[in-house]
C-alpha cells in the first residue's frame, strides 16, 4: 500500500497541471502518530504532500459537500460508495470530480493499539504484514491483521465502486465475510438487557460530535442536535439525550451508511458507534436488499415506495 | 426501536382511512391494552430536574 504514494501524486500533479481539476483532497501526515488529516492541493508542485498509507482512515466524502469547483479526490472503496450517495442526493455533481481510486487493503484502528500501549506513541510503521509501534522507549509488534478496523474487517467493497483512475490493479474482494455476528448477538437480547447494552455503550459520550461532523452523510445546515427552536434533543449529559442523539442520528444515516467507519475512528472516548449505524445497513439489507453506494442510477429505500416492501410492522 | 431495547409492543404503526372507525377503535384498544400490559417505562425516560431536586431536598 505504501508504494501508492508515488502514484497517486503522479496523478494529482497531472490533473491539477492539466487544469482538470482546481483543487486535490487527500491525505497527508497529521502532527500524531495513526491520524492523517485531510489535505487540499491547489498547485502541482504541492503534490508531495500528500501520502498514502494504513492511517488514512477519514472519509474525505465529506470535503466535496457543496462545493463549486472542480475536484480530484482520493477514494478507497467505501469513500466511493459515500461520493455516489453524495452525487444521489446532489450534493455535488459527477461532473466536476476527477476521483483517484485506491484499492484499499484497510486502515488499522488507532483505538486498538493505543489502548494496548502504554507509553505515548511516537511512531508507527509498516513492515510487511507486521505493524511496529515505538514509543517511551519501547517497542511492540502487532500482526497487521490484529489491528485493522473493525469495519475494514467485515469490509466486501475494498475496491473503489466509481473512480476515474486509479492507483493499482484491483485487490481482491473478501468473501464470506460473516458481517453482522456482533449485531445478531445483540439482536437475541431481552429488552431489558438491550437497554442496559446501550448505557454502557454510550456511558462514555461526551457529546463532542466529533462522529457527526466526520460523517460524510451529516452535511445539514442545521443539524437536530444543534436547534434550539424547537429543540428536538435536550443537551445535557443526561443519559436519556445522549442515547436520544445517538438513535436519532443512526436513523439519519440509515439506507446511507457505508459503514466507512470514520464515526468510530474520530471518536476521542474509542465509542463503538457503528454498533447503531450497522443494524440499519443491516435491516436495509435485509428487508430491501439494499447496499449504499454502489449505483448511480438506483433510489435509496427510503425514498421509493415499492408495493412489496414489508410492512409486519403495520397492522 | 426493539433493537436499543423499547419492548416488542409498546409501539405500534397503523394505516387507518377516516372511514374505518372500528378500526380505529380496535387499534386504540389494542394499543392501550398491550401498553397497560407492560407496565411504565423504566430505562430511556428522563428525571425531570425539578423532581430531583424535590427528592434530594
Ligand atoms: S455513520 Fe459512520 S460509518 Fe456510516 S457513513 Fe457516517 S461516518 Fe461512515
Ligand atoms: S465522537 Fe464519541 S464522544 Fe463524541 S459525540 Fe460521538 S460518540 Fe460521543
């Protein structure tokens, strides 16, 4: 994955030099170890920083809303899908993208190896399928496989599913992915004990909404939790309004959620916020076989009526 | 709603025309009674602050 970089600045120089495009996102390297931050380009010399590697994790999706001017962008797969719902729901046009495609193999899960380090992390590398951390004067190796994402994991879209180019031949796609084991499990709880799962899931909340503004499909002027009139959602820390913004906003996201897992990842508490997302992506498998992102020409669910969708829920 | 942990009827979704009065009765009455059979909320309802503080006071 490493051996994109050149690539993929390659293209960037050529597009913007071109004048295909005003502007380049992607990544380049954050101030800490495991965080990329989101770059723009606007001039080809620039190319060099951008990079390429397993932290390059959030969304970039979620730079393209509204936006005017001609854009390249880098995309793994799930990026991809979020571009076409973007383009579904006109928040930008076909047109004015150039998008990099980038096979993804996944990205590693900053959560997962801080919370297994003791020491500040320093620096992070990629060695074959080994992962080395240094840090406080010590150094631990992880499997490359122990430390993915969670949602890069169970991921069957590693390909981008819409690109102009793209940056290596295709990897192959995962099959047989068990995807939905955790939300089964939680499926099979009582009432009572589903309630208790989701105190101590969302205990830690501390409403930063740092999972909302990274989510490439909460592009709302306003959003609900931010109104004050009317005030859909109390704001206090009380456990009834944080498990009311965190219902409320999977409902938001759901037939739409790629389940990218840039909601998880940005969160500073390591909440597992995709366990809401994911049973919707779930049921709209489910009840109407339906996957986000993957045709430009097809309604989401839940803006067609179709005289066979379910209704047991109707009576 | 059931998967965050709100009991199998304690919701209900119904299509009822103006002229179906009976059953909008037998919707009402159902609803009534399967709520009345769970007994109130306990988890996803919020203290109002001034009953906590009547309570601590
Ligand atoms: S809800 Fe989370 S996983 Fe789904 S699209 Fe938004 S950031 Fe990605
Ligand atoms: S990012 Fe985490 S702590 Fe912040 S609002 Fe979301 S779940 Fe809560």
């Amino acid at each position: 994955m490493l051996s994109y970089n050149e690539k993929i600045r390659h293209i960037a120089k050529k597009i913007l030099a071109e004048g295909k495009v005003e502007i380049v996102i992607g990544y380049r390297r954050g101030t800490l170890p495991m965080i990329n931050e989101p770059c723009f380009i606007k001039h080809p010399e620039d190319v060099t920083r951008l990079i390429w590697d397993r932290h390059c994790g959030i969304n970039l999706t979620n730079y393209l809303t509204q936006r005017k001017e001609r854009i390249g962008i880098i995309a793994k797969g799930c990026d991809s899908r979020n571009i076409i719902t973007h383009i579904i729901e006109n928040k930008i046009k076909r047109e004015q993208l150039v998008i990099i495609g980038v096979p993804c193999k996944g990205m590693i899960d900053r959560h997962k190896i801080a919370s297994q380090f003791e020491e500040e992390i320093q620096k992070v590398k990629e060695d074959g399928d080994k992962i080395v951390v240094t840090g406080g004067g010590i150094e631990k190796i992880w499997k490359l496989s122990d430390v993915l994402q969670e949602n890069c994991i169970i991921c069957t879209h590693r390909n981008p599913v819409i690109y102009d180019e793209l940056v290596a031949e295709p990897v192959a796609e995962q099959k047989d992915v068990n995807r939905y084991e955790d939300i089964r499990r939680i499926e099979r709880l009582s009432p009572a004990e589903k309630a208790e799962f989701f105190d101590d899931l969302l205990a830690s909340c501390i409403r930063c909404y740092a999972c909302r503004n990274v989510c490439p499909l909460c592009y709302c002027d306003t959003c609900f939790v931010d109104g004050s009139q009317p005030q859909w959602v109390g704001k206090s820390q009380d456990p009834t309004d944080i498990r009311t913004f965190h219902f409320l906003r999977a409902f938001h996201c759901a037939g739409r959620c790629t389940d990218c897992g840039s909601c998880e990842r940005a969160c500073p508490m390591g909440i597992k916020v995709r366990t809401l997302t994911k049973k919707l992506e779930k049921d709209c498998l489910e009840l109407f076989n339906w996957e986000a992102g993957i045709d430009l020409e097809q309604r989401p669910p839940l803006t067609t009526y179709n005289p066979n969708d379910p209704d047991d829920t109707f009576r | 709603m059931e998967y965050m942990g709100i009991e199998p009827g304690r919701i209900h979704f119904s299509w009822i025309s103006s002229a179906e009065a009976t059953k909008f009765v037998d919707v009402v009455n159902e609803v009534t009674s399967t709520v009345k059979a769970l007994g109130p909320r306990k988890s996803f309802v919020k203290t109002p602050l001034t009953t906590a503080k009547n309570k601590a006071a």
